[in-house]
C-alpha cells in the first residue's frame, strides 16, 4: 500500500495543495459481498476536499489506476473506493511475510496474571486469568517486547488462617503423602471445613436468641482465626511453622497444575513480604504533598479533581491498606525490571481500585505509570450459574483439565482419529486436543465480557473451536507427506502465476497476519488472534476443496509447486498463531 499512499500523496499536493493525504488514508479489506481487494475510505477526505464521497472515490480510482501496475481495475460503492490487485503483488508480500518473532524493540513490559490464595487450589476463574495474562504476555514478546511474566501469591491475611485452623482442629495430622491428595486440594479442603463448621456454629448461637450479624461476628471458631492471625503477625514459631508447612503443599500443587496449563513465569511476588512495601511511599507523598494527614493521623490522597474520590493509603493506627500494598509492589517490580509499562490481569470489580492506583503512582511522579493497563475480564460461569469456593462448589482447575482430557478422549476415539498412534502417542494427541479446546473457548471471547464456559462446546470438529483448528493443521501436514514420499518439492521461485480466486484468498488472508498480531498485542485481546486463526483455517478449507493438488488430472507442475507452497505457508502461520494462544498443533489427527 505504500506505493499507493505515494501516488495519493503526490495526487492531493498536486491538485489540492494538501502537503500529505496520511491523515486522511484509511485502507480496509474489500466486503465479501463487493468485487475487489483493498478498500480506501474517502469520507475523510471531504473535511479537506470540498467533493462528494463518490466524486472523489472515482478520481482516486482513476489517478490510482493510471499511476500503478499494482491496480488492474476498481470500482465505487458510495464513498467506497474498491480497487482490484495484481495477485502477484500480494504473492511478493506473502514471500516476504515472516511468522515469527519481530526483532527486540528494547521495550521493557511486566505482565501480571494468576495472584492466587493459598487457601485453595486454582479454579476455572484463574484458568481465564492465567490464559489471559499468559498469551497476552506472548503477544508482546512476539512484536519485540522485552517481558517478564509475574505474579503475586497472597499467602498472608484471615483466609489463610482458617485453612490453618481447620486443619488443626480436623485434620488428624493429614498430608499431601498421607491422604494422596494434591497438597492445595488438601488446604483447600480444610478451608471447605472451616466454612462448614462456622456456619453450624452461627446457625446454634441464632438458635440461642443472637441476631445474625452478632452470631458471625462471634463464632467461636472465628475469634480462633483472628488470634491465630495476630500470632502470625507477632512471628508466633508454631504459627510460622505450620503456615510455612502448609503453604508449601500449596506451592507445589500450584506448580502442577500450572505446568500441565502450559504457563509459566519469571517471577513470584508474596504477599506476605510485600505488604509492608507501600509504607515507606505514604512519607514520599506526604513532602510532595500528594498525600494529606487527617487530625486522627491517617493518611489520604483526594482524587475528587479527576472523577474519584478521597482514598485512604494508611490507617490510624500505622497499618497499610492494599492500594498501599500495591503502590510498594508496583515500585518494587520497577527496581527489579525498569519497565516501560505494566498489565495487570485481575477481574472487573477491580475497575476503579486501578484507576486509583495508576493516579496515585503518576501523581507520584513515576512516568512509567501512565503505560500501566488494567487488562479487565469479565466474570465466567457454569452452565449451572456462578463459582462459590467456599461452599466448595467451584470448578477446579485440575478437575476441569482431566475432564477436558477425558472429553477430547472419547470423541477422537469415536471418530476414529487415532488409527496407528500408539498409547502414548494418543494420550498426547487427548492432551493437546483437551487443552486446546479449553484454551481456545475462554480466549475467543472479548475479555471484558462476562462468558459461560461449556465443556461439551469446546471440542467440536465443526465449530468455532480449537479442535477444527487443529484438525486443519494435520491435513496440511498429511498432504505435505505425501508430496515428500512422491518426490515433490515445494521451494517457490515466485513466478507470476493466474491464481485461482481461492488461491488469491488464502494469500491475502495469509498476509494479515502481521497486523492482527499487532492489533492483539496492542489491544491487549487475544480474541483477535483466535478469529484470525478460525477465518485463516475455513479460507484453507475452501483452497483445499477448489485446489487440489494431487487430483487427476493434476495441475501444471508450477502449480503444484505453489500449492504446496501454500500448505507450508499456511501450516506455519497455523502453528506459530495458536503457539502464542499456548495451544498445540499436531501433525497427525
């Protein structure tokens, strides 16, 4: 397009005495319904030019035409210039169109995602989250970035202690070896056991004659909790053992499950060492009088002057807050990495808590935080309606992973996809097919918005899923086999060919890959990826049906070639998009 924007360049200086047409270009890809290839939008032109829409599509059209080889014809729709191209121009652009990683732009990022509690295992709301934050964190790294993927384990705070305490109470000793359980299903467990045994003990003292919020606020197993607390934080030594011995089976059964996710990251924040970051910030901003001390000696930033409100950074009594906690940890990681810019996967109810953290941190100077980005998602849920961990009836993630396994089992089985594969090599296939399908179905989705996850939709041959994905994958690889056994080779010289209109479809879609992992990256919305993959896969089928290859009578062997060519093109593209998303692809299916 660039020696298009030079023509209308030179056209607009010429004509109009305009010294640059780029701020009135916008290019788009022709509607499937018109005939043509690439779209140019003149409605913005008429701020400029006083001409109609149409008037001026037509001249543009002409000037275009004459001034290039690249335009063998156009058309107008309203104010819609559709121009037909050179297939061969859009071969050039495939042969130079790489898909892997682009050259380090020296931009530092830190990704944020997962930020468990170790008082359960991981759940179907942290699988969005750490595919969110993961494939995003890809994203960035496959257009330069320099990115380190982070997390901050909260292993501190009251919820902690009722696992410990419950375990205490009913736990009879029981370990992770003893009880062959994973050890954050195991602490997860006693966390169930606290809720139950709490909500007996209020349901007798309201049977006593006590009101609802005094009985809560009394259970006798509650107060336990809270005193265990502040032994913890007093450094009591049976307190610090068993929450060190607890959390470690915690940790580890978080590394499992992570592990088989596919996710990783570079570092691990604790709550537990970085609550206290915060304080020595409050002094910083009260010189720089970004903060205010009230006359009980707590401490406020007021942010009604941009839309938000009073917000307190530290408690009377000395005591931080987590926007606090935050401010610490966000300066920490700045100390360790010198970022540019920082995402932090975390749920929608943390709207406004970011907004405020990413206004205090500017306003305390730092310039890095204005390429702060809160990467919102929206809640997900069952079928059957939402997640309560404490009732115990949240979806586990490693639960919901050997289900996803188990389903990609039985329908491959039943489709008799895994004739000549051996035990193990089928177990991976089910492994990848699972996954992929899991994967594909959260990420699809905008992030901000609320979703519904099915299993039994994840994993359809047909549909809008990994699955299809993945099964276009290894019909590619097949056919390529079967050109190696026959001798083929397909090293295309890039001689000009009559393409096929499928042919001409699957390059053009082939070389929109650059700017949607661009738009993804930046946009910070993986969704984009999975619908390019999706389009590119149901182009590749239409190619694959209109051009045969090994069909008698075969094409011309310059065809053949490029066909071929094509296949790699698009088994590459296939492999290298969905490897981002963290989905495998297989050679066989």
């Amino acid at each position: 397009m660039e020696h298009l924007n030079a023509l209308l360049n030179q056209h607009l200086q010429t004509a109009y005495s305009i010294e640059s047409a780029e701020p009135y270009i916008q290019w788009q890809e022709t509607r499937p319904e018109f005939d043509g290839d690439l779209t140019l939008v003149t409605f913005p032109f008429v701020k400029v030019i006083k001409k109609s829409p149409e008037a001026l599509a037509q001249e543009f059209g002409s000037v275009l035409l004459q001034g290039s080889t690249s335009v063998l014809g156009f058309n107008v729709v309203k104010g819609f210039l559709n121009l037909t191209i050179a297939s061969q121009d859009f071969v050039q652009t495939l042969q130079q169109t790489s898909f892997s990683h682009l050259p380090n732009n020296g931009k530092k990022m830190v990704v944020e995602y997962c930020s468990p509690n170790t008082n359960k295992p991981l759940h179907l709301g942290h699988v969005r989250n750490n595919l969110l934050g993961f494939s995003v964190a890809n994203l960035h790294q496959s257009v330069g970035s320099n990115v380190a993927k982070v997390q901050v384990i909260n292993d501190r705070g009251i919820h902690i202690c009722k696992s410990m305490l419950a375990w205490q109470k009913f736990g009879n000793g029981e370990t992770p070896e003893s009880s062959g359980m994973k050890g954050d299903h195991l602490v997860g467990k006693f966390y169930v056991a606290y809720d139950q045994e709490f909500k007996r003990q209020v349901k007798s003292l309201m049977e006593s004659g006590i009101s609802q919020e005094e009985a809560e606020a009394n259970a006798p197993i509650l107060l336990e909790a809270r005193e265990m607390l502040q032994k913890w934080e007093q450094g009591d030594a049976d307190v610090m053992h068993l929450w060190k011995t607890m959390n470690d089976w915690v940790f580890k059964g978080f590394e499992a499950t992570n592990q088989r996710m596919g996710v990783s990251f570079d570092k691990n924040y604790y709550e537990s060492q970085t609550y206290l970051l915060g304080k020595k910030y409050v002094d910083f901003g009260l010189e720089k009088g970004v903060f205010y001390r009230k006359d009980d000696g707590s401490v406020w930033i007021d942010l009604t002057a941009d839309g938000l409100d009073e917000k307190l950074v530290l408690r009377k009594d000395g005591t931080s807050v987590y926007i606090t906690q935050d401010i610490g940890t966000a300066l920490e990681r700045f100390e360790d990495f010198h970022m540019d810019a920082m995402i932090y996967t975390v749920g929608n109810e943390q709207d406004y808590h970011f907004k405020v953290l990413f206004n205090i941190l500017e306003k305390l100077g730092f310039e890095w935080a204005k390429n702060c980005y809160h990467l919102s998602y929206g809640m997900i849920e069952l079928p059957t309606g939402k997640m309560k961990s404490r009732e115990g009836t949240v979806v586990d993630a490693d639960d919901l992973m050997q289900e996803m396994f188990e389903v990609a089992k039985e329908r491959t089985s039943e489709l008799g996809k895994i004739e000549g594969l051996s035990e193990q090599e089928s177990d991976a296939l089910f492994e990848m097919i699972g996954l992929g399908g899991l994967k594909y179905f959260l990420l699809k989705v905008d992030p901000k918005k609320k979703m519904v996850f099915n299993p039994e939709e994840s994993i359809d041959t047909q549909g809008n899923t990994a699955t299809f994905i993945q099964y276009v994958h290894a019909r590619i690889k097949s056919i390529l086999r079967k050109a190696t056994q026959e001798g083929l080779n397909w090293e295309y010289s890039g001689n000009a060919l009559e393409l096929h209109p499928s042919e001409k479809d699957l390059v053009k879609k082939l070389i929109q890959f650059p700017q949607i992992r661009w738009d993804a990256a930046h946009q910070n919305n993986p969704g984009h990826l999975c619908n390019y993959i999706y389009d590119l896969a149901k182009t590749y089928n239409k190619f694959y049906t209109d051009c045969p290859i090994f069909k008698q009578p075969s094409p011309d062997p310059e065809t053949v070639v490029f066909r071929l060519w094509l296949n790699q093109k698009t088994a590459d593209c296939l492999k290298y998009a969905t490897g981002l998303l963290g989905i495998g692809v297989p050679e066989k299916m």
